[in-house]
C-alpha cells in the first residue's frame, strides 16, 4: 500500500465525517468520526489485500499484509484528522 492509497482513505473518512455528523462545520465531533472512519478505511484496504491473498493461496504476500494494517490505519485516521480540522 502506498501512501497515495493511505491518504486517499484518509480523505474518504472525512468525507464520510461530513456525512455521518450532517455538518461541515470545525468541532471536535466530526474530528473523531473523521479519525476513526479514516482509519477504518485504511484498516479494510489493507485487510481486503490480505484476506484476498490468503483466499488464493498466497500465504506468504498475506503474512506480509498483515502486520501493516496498524500502520496504515494510524496514518489514514491521522489524514482524515487533519482534513477535518480545515474547512
């Protein structure tokens, strides 16, 4: 995963953020959901790579896969954080 597709769902989250709170407006609520829908997002991009390699017998790319989810989902919620602290 390259860090194109982590900031990609960092954006996402805060798209979503805007959805989720129905305001656009600065606040500490709609940061947090923008951090955690973030870091949701990059977590399954990063699970879905994973689970598909194990699905086609790729075990050792899903064993690789696997332990940088924490990383990518740290740095898609931070993403979506910053983006939701700017109008």
């Amino acid at each position: 995963m390259n860090h194109l597709q982590v900031i990609t769902a960092g954006l996402a989250g805060e798209k979503l953020s805007r959805s989720i709170t129905g305001t656009d407006e600065v606040c500490a609520s709609r940061s947090a959901v923008a951090t955690g829908a973030g870091a949701f997002l990059g977590a399954a991009s990063v699970g879905a790579v994973a689970a598909g390699a194990t699905a086609v017998g790729a075990t050792t790319l899903a064993a690789f896969a696997a332990p940088v989810v924490l990383p990518v989902a740290i740095a898609a919620g931070a993403v979506g954080l910053i983006r939701s602290l700017f109008d």
